[in-house]
C-alpha cells in the first residue's frame, strides 16, 4: 500500500490523495463506506499517471464528479476513486459555443450560458450532476437531454490517450452513451447553444426552479431518479400504485412526495438505501410484472451480495 501511495502521489501531487477516504460526503446519497485511495487530478498528465499507476498494480479505478448518481457499499471500494473536480471546471464562450470542462457543475453552466445570453441548457440547472457525469449517461430532465446541445467531447483512454468523438460518435441514448463501454474518461465538452433574451432564459430557470422544490423532495439526500424509465410506464407511478409510498428500510425511504425518489431521511446506510431499492424492485415486479432498472450506479462491496437484483 505506501508503494502505490507514494506512486500516486508522485503522479497527482501530495495534496490530492488520500487513503481510507469516507464517501459519505463525496456523494449525495451522503451514505457508503470509504475509499482505499481517493484521487483529485488537477490535469491531464496527472490523470494519465494516476491511471498508468492503476494499470501497472492492477487496481481497479472508478472515475465521478460529483457523486450525484453514485451509491458506495458501506464496506467500501478495494481500489482508487477519482474526482474530477473544481480543476476541471472551467468553461469559456465564443459566439453561440460553449467549451467546458469535465467537473463544471451543469447549475454553474447554466448560470453562465443566461449571462451570456445564450439558451438551450434551462433545465439541465436543476440537474446536480457536472458536465462529465451527465455525459455519460445523457443526462436530462423535463424534455431536455444532453444530446440536444453536445457537439463533441475531449476524452482519455484507459492508456492515456487523448480523443475527440463526435455528438452522433458518443452514441448518446437514453440515460445512456458509448463511453462506459468503451472505458473512456470525459475532460471536456463543446456545446452548441443559441442567442436568446437573458430575462426570460432566467425567467425560465427560475420556473423549473420553482416545480423542482414543488414536487421533489429536494430538502433530503438523495441520488434524483432512482429508477430508470421503464418503456410505457413511470417508474414513480408504479412504486405509488404498488403502495410503497413512504416505505422505509432503516434511514431510507421511498419520498412521500416524489415516489421516484429514494431519500436518506436520517443516518441511513447504503446497505438501508439497497435493500430499500431491492424490495421495490421485488414488489414491482410481482404487482406488474415491470422490471424496474436502476438509474443509480452502485460501487463497491455492500453487506449483502448483489446478486438475483433486477437491474
């Protein structure tokens, strides 16, 4: 462990790694177990050493940013967690073109495409992702999704290598992309917007703003959606007509105002949070014979095996 240690730190620098790192904090659901290593990169040669220091001792490596969409076992990750954070969050506009890094919260984005007067990412405001995360899954919300304004993204191979796909070569789809399956690392992205009057662009985020805290349970934490969209139903009507709104396990819950949501109402664990999500699944199924898919990606080891789980 000190020679890895010391590897790492040689490759990101001493002030971004730690070891034995708590997750809770690093994730919205604000449960799971701690990291073996966790790793803030604040460039492109240290990203490539960290992964070239992952490679050689064979370390399983998981890349996130904000931890939105992310739940960890609260026995933790046997290996390195990289966020790709505040150094890469930057973003500047030439004309209607927007070039943003990886870790750019998309609140912040928006924020500074109505400055600058430009519309088209409204609704990705309220999402609580960065740019990087919801690249990968095509992130959207109330009709708006990733692919209507992405025209390219700058991205790392597992081996360090630099490449610039195409929107259409991204294969974004939905909550999905060709980037996990192809084992690549978003830096960055160029987004395609259009001129617009700054006051209403704000009037407008400031209304979905408005039917966010209406209808979400935004005052807990949570990871969003829990569940995928199944074909031709609701995820949060299903859970509701299977009578599990409120359903608890331990700290978790099914939100009493949002049945699509799964929320920490207090000191739940991840382990509360899983079974929690299990049993919905269970009920789901056997009610309507619908297979409720996971949006949340799970990390790490949890008390009980994974296995049998629809996802």
């Amino acid at each position: 462990m000190e020679e890895i240690l010391e590897q790492l730190i040689l490759a990101a620098g001493k002030d971004r790694v730690k070891t034995m790192e708590p997750m809770g904090p690093h994730v919205t659901f604000r449960a799971g177990g701690k990291a073996d290593y966790f790793v803030t990169p604040e460039n492109e040669s240290g990203l490539a050493g960290v992964l070239k220091v992952c490679s050689r001792h064979g370390l399983p490596f998981y890349l996130m940013g904000n931890g939105s969409n992310l739940l960890v076992g609260d026995l933790g990750y046997h290996g390195v967690i990289i966020q790709m954070g505040d150094a890469w969050g930057g973003c500047r506009f030439q004309g209607n073109t927007a070039e943003a890094g990886a870790g750019i919260l998309l609140s912040r984005l928006a924020k500074e495409a109505c400055r600058q007067g430009l519309t088209g990412l409204e609704a990705a405001g309220g999402i609580p992702g960065t740019l990087g995360g919801a690249l990968v899954m095509n992130a959207g919300a109330y009709g708006f999704e990733m692919k209507d304004v992405v025209r390219s993204a700058r991205l790392m191979t597992e081996s360090g290598e630099i490449l610039e796909l195409s929107a259409e070569e991204l294969q974004l789809g939905y909550r999905t992309s060709c980037i996990p399956a192809r084992h690549l690392i978003v830096l960055g992205a160029r987004l395609e917007l259009a001129p617009g009057n700054r006051e209403e662009i704000r009037a407008r985020m400031e209304e979905l703003t408005a039917r966010r805290k209406e209808k979400q349970p935004l005052e807990y934490p949570s990871a969003g959606s829990t569940f995928k969209r199944p074909e031709g139903y609701f995820a949060g009507k299903l859970i509701e007509d299977a009578g599990l709104r409120g359903y608890r396990v331990g700290g978790a819950q099914v939100s009493e105002k949002h049945c699509g949501f799964v929320i920490n109402r207090g000191g739940a664990t991840a382990g509360d949070i899983m079974k929690l999500c299990r049993d919905v699944q269970r009920t789901v199924k056997e009610k309507f014979g619908v297979t409720l898919e996971m949006e949340v990606r799970t990390l790490g080891e949890f008390e009980e095996p994974e296995e049998g789980i629809p996802r």
